[in-house]
C-alpha cells in the first residue's frame, strides 16, 4: 500500500509539471487519469463513475 501511495504522489506531481510547462493539455491529461481510474478499479471508482454518470444525464437533457 505503501508503495501505491507514492507512486501515486508521484504520477501526480509528475501530471503537475506537464500540465503546468504546458506539454499536455487538460482534456489530455483528464482522460488519462479517467482511463486510470476505470482500469484500476479502485474503491473511488464508484463515486468517479456516479459524477460521469451525472454529467453524461445532464449532457443529454441539454440537446
């Protein structure tokens, strides 16, 4: 676990520093750390894919 958490902190100061020096953009880096998610399969994943669903449902009552 230990070893999760830390390569955890840093892949995200890693995505930090290239959002910030601007060599990936936001919807790039948004969709790798989606894709993450949903491979992993983690505890959290549950509540990331309720708030995707939520906004998939307000994306179709807009059209």
């Amino acid at each position: 676990m230990v070893v999760t958490l830390s390569a955890v902190a840093l892949f995200g100061v890693l995505t930090f520093v290239l959002l910030r020096s601007r060599y990936v953009g936001p919807l790039s880096a948004l969709a790798v750390f989606l894709f993450g998610f949903f491979t992993a399969d983690t505890g959290a994943s549950t509540a990331i894919r309720a708030a995707l669903g939520a906004l998939l449902d307000a994306a179709q009552s807009i059209s």
